[in-house]
C-alpha cells in the first residue's frame, strides 16, 4: 500500500498498529536518574570497568 495522491481516503476507517511492546533493534546509550551520584558512579566504574 502506497501513500500517493491518487490513492483514495480512508473516510472513518482508523488504522492503528497492534498494541504490542516495541521491540528493540539497538541501544545506543542509556539515561539513568539516581539521588546518589558518587555511589552510583562508583559502582558504573567498579562493576562495569568504565574507568
């Protein structure tokens, strides 16, 4: 199905995508919140040899 001017419109027929979870192609990096900063870090750094 292509999207083009000639194509006819689709008057009261809503189309929406199954309700699935996303699925995850790549993660390229993560954001995380965290009260504790230092400790935090240092465990990123000690567990995960980030340093």
């Amino acid at each position: 199905m292509a999207n083009t001017a000639r194509a006819g419109a689709r008057i009261n027929a809503t189309v929406r995508p199954p309700r699935v979870p996303a699925r995850v192609q790549r993660l390229r990096h993560v954001v995380l919140q965290s009260t504790t900063y230092l400790k935090t870090l240092d465990w990123y750094l000690d567990t995960l040899g980030m340093g």
